[in-house]
C-alpha cells in the first residue's frame, strides 16, 4: 500500500459548488477510483486550501499504468473539466502535477 497527499487551492467563488459535487460524485467517477486501486480517499478543505489523502492498494508496478488509464476515461476527462475551473495550482508543484503532491515525513498505524 503507497498514502498519497496532495494539495491545491480552491477558489473562493467556487467553495460552495465544490462541496455541493462531492457530497455525490458521479457513479463512474466512483467506480473508476476503485477499480483503479485507489482507496481510503478523503478530501478536505481549509482556508481556500484543499488536502487529498488516499491509499493505492494495487501492485507497484501497476501504479503508473492504472493512473493513466484513470486519468484517461472519458468521464475522468469530463469530471476534471468541471473540478479544474474551481482549482487554483500550486506555483511550486512538480512539472505534470495539477494536485502538488505532498512529501510524507510522518505515519502511525
């Protein structure tokens, strides 16, 4: 299992849209997070500053593969068209990177 954090910023005018779309996300939004081996995934919001945390459960090697195949689905495309207008980016995340992810410098079971 690989935890996942990544940050971004939200719009001010788009806050309350924003929690309004993910009180229920899309069926195959859901479906295609699962099935990619996505789990444990939260979202959380402060400040304008949004948090994601999930876990990838699949096999390593299999990670690069199923988050572009994600991140390729027709309905993925049409989900991010909708959520990407709300998203402020980080200046500093990595070249690729919408969400900036996060370095890990803590964990406790």
């Amino acid at each position: 299992m690989i935890r996942f954090g990544q940050t971004i910023h939200l719009r001010p005018e788009a806050e309350e849209e924003y929690k309004r779309i993910h009180v229920k996300i899309w069926p195959e939004i859901e479906k295609g997070i699962r099935d990619s081996g996505i789990t444990n995934y939260s979202i959380f919001l402060k400040d304008g500053v949004m948090f994601a945390y999930y876990e990838y459960v699949g096999p390593e090697e299999e990670l690069d593969a199923r988050m572009e195949q994600l991140a390729n689905a027709p309905r993925m495309q049409e989900w991010w068209e909708v959520t990407k207008a709300m998203q402020k980016p980080l200046e500093t995340r990595a070249e690729g990177e919408w969400w900036a992810n996060m370095q890990e410098v803590f964990h406790q079971d």
